[in-house]
C-alpha cells in the first residue's frame, strides 16, 4: 500500500471513531433527523386553521427583515415604475442559502458597500427613466411643478414603494428632508426624481419586513396584513403583492391566504418562481453558463436545457399539478425534436412540445440535459460530481469532505482505452472506499449520459468500451433501497421518486426556499405539514406552497 | 517540456520589463507622475496602508522553502530545484531585470504558519487574514482596522475589494474579505473598477465638472441623511440579530458619504484611461481567456487608487489559471495543462505530490513527484509574478515603503488540500514598523523540501499571530485576532517577526 493511502487511512480511523463521516457504507446526513411528528414541544393553540398542528412556538422563524433578492428587487421596480429594465441582474450575486441548497431567497442577506454603490447607482437610473417617461401621465398636476404636487405625487407613490401604508411622520421626513430641499436647489422634476431615488434606497423597499404589530421583542406576533401580503407575493410570483392582494384585508385569515395563492399560482410571475426554486433545489439553475469542449460537443446549447428545465416544470407542476414523484420520475419531458434526438426519444407531436421517455431510459429532473451537463466536465461526464450532487439534493445525505479526511484527491489519469467508469474505479480501494462506495454507487449509474447530456451505449462511441452504469446501491441502511441493484439512473430515480426518504428530501428543500432559512424545527414543522399531505395523497407542489401559506408557520413568529 | 515550464521568468530583460508593464502602463500616462503620492507631499508623513493579496492552491514547498545553508537574512531566491529542474516560485521578487528593482530587500517570507479553524481545502480562503472559520464573526484584517479601527476613515473608500474572475458572495472559498463575518463583495470588472473608484477625479479634474460634483452631492447627502434617520427608526423594533444587518447598511452608507464627499475634494492625480470593456470577466462562463488582462488592470488600479490616496486598505483576490486562464501569458497551454482537463483543480492541484517525512512505525520517507512540483510551481510563479507587478506599482508611487502587502493562500499542500504550513510572503515596512529582507523558517525542525512536518512532534503555529502583529504594526493595542477553534491560538503576535 503506498504511503499516502497509509497516512489517509489514518486520518480516516480517527475521523471515523470521533464522529459521523464515513462507514463502509454510508455518509452523513444533512440535518436530516428522525424526528418527526411530535417532535417538537410547546404547540400553541392554532390560530391559523386547517393544517395547523405543527405550528409551533419552537418552529417559528424569528421577527426578522429579509432583503430582497435580486431577482425579487428587479420584479419591485419593475411593478412599481413600469420599468422593462433589469439592473439587480447586473449587481453583486445573491449570497445563496450556504450548503442547505443554493436558494436566493436567503434570511442572511445585507446592504455591504458594493451593492449599496449598486442600489444607488440603479435608483438613479430608474428615477431618471420613470420621470423622463412616466411622470406626466401619471401625475395630473405635474404642470404646478410646485410643493403641493410633490406631496400629492409621494402621497400616491411612497405607500407603493413601501408595501404598506405609511406610518407616522413618513412622507414628511422625505418630503423634508429630500424633495423640498431639491425642489428650491433644483426644480420640480429632479425634485421628483431624488424623492424616487431615496425611497429606492429605503429599508422599506429593500427589505421584506416580518416583525409584526407588536413593538415588544417577547412571545409570539403575528405579521401585519401587508407584510402577509408582501410574504405571500414575494413566495408564490417572486414579485410584490397584485393590486389585489394589496387591497385585501384579511389575510391573517388561512382561507383568503389559500384563495390568493391560488389565484397567484396561475399567474405566469408564479411560473417563474417555480422554475426558480426547483432549478436551484436540483443545482441547474446556471447550466446557461456552463461550457463544454469546442472540439467535441459543437452544437452545444445550453440555454436550451436551462428552456427544458423551465417546461418540465410547467408541466409537471402546472400543467398535471404533479408532486415531488412526478418531478423525479417522470417519463417525459418538453422540448424540440432536436432535443428528442439527443435524448433518443421519439418525436414530439407538436415542437416543441411534449416528448414521451417511456421508451427510454431517462426519469425525471435529475436525468434530464441541465442536471448532466451541469455535473459533467468539459468533455466527460463526472460521476463523483453527479453522484455527490444527488446524495445532497435529492436523498438529503452528505456524503463527506475528503479535504477534512485529508485524503489525496485525484483525477484519474486520462486512458482512451478505459471507460469514465473504468477510470474512477480507483475509488473502489483504500481511504477513498468509505465514502465513495456511496457516492459511486449513485454517480456512475447515469454513466450512459455524456457531458452534455446525450444517451451513449459505448463510451465515445467505440465499441471495445460498453458503457455500464449499473450498481448496486451503497446507502444508509434507513434508506429503503439501500443495497438493491439498480441497471441505471432511470431505476434509481424512480426508486427515489417512490419513497419517502426522497419525498421527505424535497419536502425539507421546499421548507428551505419558503422560509428563506434552514433550521431542523421549522423543517420538521414542514415535513409533519407534508406528512399530513402525503397521507391523503394531496402532497402536489402547489398543495404544499398553499399548506405553507396556510398555516402559522407562515405568519407566526416566534420570540428569539 | 517548453524552457518556459521549466524555467519561468528566468530570462526576462529591460525589453520584458516595459512589455510587463505593457499595454497598461500605456494605457496610465501619469502613471509615473505619482512617484510622490499626493498625500505624502502634502503631509510630510506618510499614512500607512495595507493590502491583503491572495491566490489559491498553496505552493510547491521544495521551491518555496528556505535552502539548507540559507539563513534568515541570507537566502537565495533565484535557485533552481535540482530534481524537477524548476525555479523557485519566489524568484519574481528577485528578477530586477522584469520589474525594475529586486524586491528581495522589501520582503519578510515566512514558512510554517498554520490554521487553526474548522476551515479545510478551499474554505481555508475564509481564514488567511481573518483568522477565523466557517462560522467567524469577525474581519478580515485589512477591513478591521480600515472600519472597526477606524483608520480607513480620511480617505474616499475605506477598503477597495477587487478580485478577478469570481464576485460571488456569502461563501467562504470565494471571499478573503469580511467585515463582521460577512463577505465583503469584490469588484471583478476593470470598467466597474474604474467608473467607481476614479469618478472622484474625472470630477475634480476641471471648473464645470466640479460644480456638477458639488450638486451631486448636495443631492446625494440629503438622500444619505434620510436613508440614515430610516435606518435609525427601524433599528429600534430590531432584535440584535436583525440590528447587524442595518449596521452593515449603515457602514455601506457611510461610505457612500465619504465618497460624495470626495466629489469635491482636488487631488494631485489624473484618472487612467479607461479600460477596455471584457465580454466575460467570469470563472466557468468564459472569462479566463481575459484572466490575465483584468488581473493586470485590476492590479495597477488598486496600486493608482492607493498612491492617489483614494483608499489605503484594499485586497485582491486572484484566480487560478484553470480553463484556459493562460491565455495572453508566457505559459504554453499544451504543456501546462493536462491533456483531458483544463481545470488545474483536479490535476495540477490535487496531483501536487511533495516529499514526505517518514512517520515512526507507519510508513517510510516518499520522495515525491518533482514533476508535479514544477507543474504546480508554474501557477505559483505566476502568482507572485503578479505580486511583484503591484509591488513595482507601489514602488513607482513612492508608497510602497509605508505599505504592507500581505500575499497568503489558501493552502499549504495542495496534494491534500490542507492548510498546514501556509505560506505568507509580506513585503514594504508598513512605514518602517517591519525590519525587512528576511526569511522566516518557523518551524526549523521541518527541513527544506518536506511536506508539513505533521505527525507527533507537530506543533501549530496559528496565522492568527501574523494577524497580531499587523494590528500591532498599525498601532492597535490588541493582543487576540480571529476565531480559531481552540481560542488560545487567536493570541499573541508573531514572535520574531517585527
């Protein structure tokens, strides 16, 4: 045995007996405990309705302020201005929901120094732009050019811009502060456009408020109608509250929040965000910028796949009102013939359109083109990085560091005579054996797909090297499938599609996107929600977005 | 193998120094104007500065480390490995003929610094100069004493964050900077670099310009002045937690004031020319074949903007040479690179193959790869390369003297992407508080060529210590910086070092 396989094995063995990370068989599990229902302690009496059990005190996120993401600030000014423009897209990148899933939407979210310059340098745009080609149709006065038109416009536009009506001394802090003083250094319409640019820069705009009535720090508020609103817009379409879901009054009530969300979730913004939240729950929402050899895959396109992912989840989770089964199992997609012809599957009807996999080996999300071009290399297809991605994603196992084992990590060597497969066999030996025994096992079962997707039988299409891609799957022993032979990634989706560690997976991911935050209370609170669903059968995608809603854990918040 | 490969920067002459400074020495007319920074005239005593510079991936330790016969004022920098034939990485700092002068003199290099945080492989970027793990609450060093000290505060920007090829934010393999445990964002395109932080002077260069300035920011400050008393009054319903966030907003605010105010203020130094606009300046969307021409202009920005005394604390976070990063260096692709993967991650890195000390009883000596030492010494080489161009920026300014450039990395063994034995290379006295020119080898037990001494007999020595020491040298009264996991490492400066 060679002498670093000797020092790995060490550090191993001390890793091993000191916590969690590997076993012959098994990874860690990401926060994912056997808790379950009844859980958690301290259940306070519902006050929210039907589905409520699980609300608890300890569950509740605490009063917060979330800032917007970027994606949610260009759809605000966008409601707000009537603005086409999208300059949040150009600013620092949302710091993502860290390890838990690569979610936007993230409680952990500030205002540092570059995005500050950013904001300031977007709202002066933007006020440049709504004053220059908005103002005089949506202000009857602008001709006065005068103090009063300027409060009568900020009467009008502060309430929107803030979400909720105004508080206080408000609008007189900005009228005194910013525009009247602009008004006699400067005129009217840069008046205007410094009240539009400070108000772009408020706390108010910029942060989703979650603090309720309640002034006090102690027990348990419930949010205000408008941050209820604000909430229930900004989860459902990524976007602000409609004029409608503004007006209403009584959305502390779980039935007018279901009828809104309802009403939301067929409305093409709620269409966005779900593309949204499963693209970055499955790790694909940048397979836009992925880029594969030049020499080998000339035609690679992969805003197509990223339009793939997009479809599949309009249809599954719109179209057929699908659930967490139907995005990992599914046997079809949407896309062009072209597309079918990479996936060698029959022709759609229609294209694009609706293409059956029936008749192919591929299921679901995880074994379409977004999802294997984003976890292959330029020119291969990665098995550890498809195996590793799966194991987090969609079975909520993390299958360890091998930087905190201390082990050598390295590429197989290039051999044109060996298949990927071939190649990453090494794993199969010495320290490497505890941890990718797991991960292998689950990678190399979509071995059949190439770097950017297309099914293969013979690796680089030569006949001495058949492709293999069947295993037997290394998994912790609670997981139900683990040590069952599976030929490929389609048995293995559909396995996962079909049990309950991969609903309840999905179901913890979903309770991560909704509360922008992770937490083991409020993800036990949500699977015991799911439970309750999954029992009955109701557990769609859409049916778990509007328990949430429904339920305290929505609008509560606990004291903390 | 290409000489290059084996020898890079070897024979570079006066003709290679002007092309280093090349096109953007160009492309910076008044460049040499700055030889006496404007405010170092104007004082007569010259501020300190620091900046914080960073590449991943650690260093091929048989040509990094200090020779046998070499001692901590006596050291050669320009050896040749014998065994892979490969230069040390170090030697930029001693190549007079490409940057004008030998930095040798300019240097402190220290070998055997180690983290003392949960932080491991990449996630060890969170701990070089903050000296804190995963879950740190604390700053980078250069952002603590530019904010939290307050010694930031004279000039337009308290800290100036640039980076080349990835802006991501909130991880901790992407940031070396964070102010309060929170990752402060880089700016990684030349033309956001310039429209930022030269808009001072493009405004202050003439009479209508400057007019213009000064209602800017009559209208700017009302708008700062109403986005405080906002955050003041939702600050009263916050639990402590939520108050962080509006205390970062309020920092941010601050240095929009500052840099509002800065609109008005003359200074002794023209703008560059602006730079060209980039296609792509992102990691793994196509922007490493721009690598090298952003990582030039970031770097003569950073150095005008110190010399122009816009900012005095600034960090640059450097990109590998992964996916074709080459492109536009000295470095021939096809040699570089191995044959089926262009990111040098899984290859140059990971196959990084030191020798090895013997462990009592386990296994015998390794003598290693010592191709993969060149290999991996070529990314390296080009790291300080880059350094030494900053450095020679500084030098030109007549501000490196009272600087401190602190190089660091992520790693010390980048085979097993651990953080023992890190390196750091210092350089400028921080206004004579370093006694440079030397070679620390902190860890004399630890012979030159040898991987990381680890085993019974390993004794850490936190980089938080380095971390004291620069606080120290920048007259903060603090003896503990950072989080380590075992809080005893957080103490202490560096002993020997200044």
């Amino acid at each position: 045995m060679s002498r670093f396989n000797l020092r790995a094995q060490l550090a191993l063995l001390l890793t091993c007996a000191g916590a969690t990370s590997c076993s012959s068989s098994a990874g860690t599990r990401v926060v994912e405990s056997t808790g379950g229902a009844g859980s958690v302690a301290n259940s306070t009496a519902g006050t929210a309705g039907a589905g409520s059990a699980s609300n608890t005190t300890a569950a509740l996120i605490a009063p917060r302020i979330r800032r917007l993401t970027n994606a949610e600030y260009d759809a605000s000014v966008q409601a707000l201005l009537g603005t086409t423009l999208a300059l949040g897209a150009r600013f620092v990148p949302d710091a993502r929901l860290y390890k838990y899933g690569k979610f936007d939407r993230n409680e952990a979210q500030i205002v540092e120094p570059l995005l500050a310059r950013q904001l300031q340098q977007a709202a002066e745009t933007l006020a440049t732009e709504y004053v220059e080609k908005k103002l005089d149709q949506d202000l009857p006065c602008v001709m006065a050019a005068d103090a009063a038109c300027a409060r009568q416009f900020f009467e009008g536009f502060l309430p929107k811009a803030y979400r909720r009506a105004l508080g206080g001394s408000e609008l007189d802090d900005l009228l005194s502060m910013v525009v009247t003083p602009a008004l006699t250094r400067d005129g009217f319409r840069p008046a205007i456009e410094l009240g539009i640019e400070a108000a772009l820069q408020s706390t108010a705009f910029l942060y989703h408020s979650e603090l309720g009535d309640d002034a006090s720090l102690a027990g348990v508020k419930t949010l205000t109608n408008a941050e209820i609103a604000d909430a229930l817009g900004f989860l459902i379409t990524g976007s602000p509250a409609d004029a409608e879901l503004a007006r209403a009054a009584d959305l502390t009530s779980p039935d007018a929040r279901e009828q809104h969300a309802r009403r939301l979730l067929e409305t093409p913004l709620a269409r966005s965000q779900m593309h949204r939240m499963v693209k970055q729950w499955v790790g694909i929402d940048q397979v836009s910028d992925t880029l594969k050899s030049k020499t080998k895959f000339l035609n690679y396109q992969p805003q197509a796949f990223d339009q793939e992912s997009n479809d599949f989840v309009d249809e599954v989770v719109f179209a057929r009102k699908g659930d967490f089964r139907m995005l990992m199992g599914a046997a079809f997609t949407v896309g062009t013939s072209s597309l079918a012809d990479t996936y060698g599957a029959p022709q759609p009807s229609v294209d694009p359109g609706l293409i059956d996999l029936s008749s192919v080996p591929r299921r679901g999300i995880f074994n379409l083109g977004a999802f294997l071009a984003t976890n292959a290399t330029l020119e291969l297809p990665s098995p550890v990085k498809r195996g590793a991605r799966f194991l987090t994603q969609a079975l909520c196992i993390d299958p360890g560091d091998p930087n905190a084992l201390k082990l050598n990590i390295t590429l197989p060597p290039s051999n044109s005579s060996q298949t990927t497969r071939q190649r990453f066999e090494a794993h199969a030996q010495g320290a490497c054996l505890g941890c990718h025994s797991m991960i292998d096992s689950v990678g190399f079962t979509f071995e059949h797909f190439s770097a950017v997707g297309a099914w293969e039988a013979n690796e680089d299409d030569k006949p001495e090297l058949p492709i293999d891609s069947s295993t037997t799957l290394s998994l912790p022993s609670d997981i139900p499938f683990a040590g069952q032979a599976v030929a490929d990634s389609s048995e293995l989706a559909t396995l996962v599609s079909q049990s309950d560690a991969g609903r309840r997976c999905f179901a913890r991911n979903l309770a991560r996107f909704t509360s922008a935050s992770y937490g083991d209370a409020l993800e036990q609170a949500f699977l015991e929600e799911w439970k309750r669903l999954a029992d009955s059968g109701e557990d769609s995608v859409q049916e778990l977005l509007v328990a949430y809603v429904r339920s305290n854990l929505f609008v509560q918040r606990g004291a903390k | 193998m290409t000489d290059y490969a084996r020898r890079p920067g070897v024979q570079r002459t006066r003709r290679s120094f002007l092309r280093a400074l090349g096109a953007s020495a160009l492309a910076f007319p008044f460049f040499r104007s700055l030889e006496i920074s404007a405010v170092e005239a104007a004082e007569g005593v010259a501020p300190q500065r620091l900046l914080t510079f960073y590449f991943p991936h650690g260093v091929s330790s048989p040509l990094f480390k200090r020779q046998v016969n070499d001692t901590e004022d006596s050291f050669d920098l320009t050896f040749v490995e014998p065994r892979s034939g490969a230069p040390c990485v170090l030697r930029p700092f001693d190549d007079a003929a490409s940057y004008g002068m030998s930095f040798k003199s300019k240097l402190v290099v220290i070998d055997g610094l180690d983290f003392a945080t949960d932080a491991v492989g990449h996630d060890g970027t969170r701990t070089v100069f903050t000296g804190s793990g995963t879950t740190g609450t604390g700053s980078s060093i250069e952002q603590y004493l530019a904010i939290e000290a307050g010694l930031g505060k004279d000039t337009p920007f308290s800290t100036l964050v640039l980076g080349v090829g990835t802006n991501k934010t909130g991880d901790h393999l992407d940031n070396i900077s964070y102010y309060k445990g929170v990752t402060v964002s880089k700016i990684i395109d030349p033309t956001e670099t310039f429209n930022t932080v030269f808009a001072s002077l493009l405004a202050s260069s003439d009479p209508a310009a400057l007019a213009a300035a000064q209602a800017r920011r009559a209208r700017g400050q009302s708008v700062v002045d109403f986005l405080r008393a906002d955050i003041n009054h939702l600050n009263t319903r916050l639990a402590p937690r939520e108050k962080a966030k509006l205390d970062q907003h309020l920092t941010s605010l601050v240095e929009i004031e500052k840099q509002l105010a800065a609109l008005e203020t003359q200074r002794n130094c023209q703008a560059p020319a602006a730079p060209p606009k980039f296609d792509s300046v992102l990691s793994l969307a196509g922007g490493e074949v721009n690598f090298e021409a952003i990582t030039n202009l970031q770097i003569d920005m950073l150095a005008q903007a110190l010399a122009c005394d816009l900012t005095r604390f600034g960090s640059f976070w450097m990109a590998d040479l992964s996916r074709g990063a080459v492109t536009g260096t000295d470095i021939p692709y096809d040699t570089f690179y191995s044959p089926d993967s262009p990111d040098i991650h899984l290859t140059v890195a990971h196959g990084y193959r030191p020798p090895y000390d013997s462990i009592d009883g386990i296994a015998p000596a390794d003598p290693g790869v010592p191709v993969s030492w060149q290999l991996s010494g070529v990314q390296q080489h080009y790291a300080y390369e880059k350094a030494a161009r900053l450095l020679s920026r500084l030098s030109a300014s007549g501000i490196l003297e009272s600087s401190l450039v602190v190089i660091g990395n992520d790693m010390g063994d980048s085979g097993l992407h651990t953080s023992d034995n890190v390196p750091y290379v210092l350089a400028g006295s921080a206004g004579g508080k370093l006694r440079t020119g030397r070679y620390l080898s902190l860890k004399p037990n630890c012979p030159p060529g040898r991987r990381d001494c680890e085993g019974t007999n390993k004794v850490i020595i936190p980089n938080n210590q380095l971390l004291v020491s620069i606080a120290q040298m920048f007259g903060q009264a603090i003896d503990s910086f950072g989080e380590p996991t075992d809080p005893a490492h957080a103490k202490g400066a560096l002993a020997g070092l200044v």
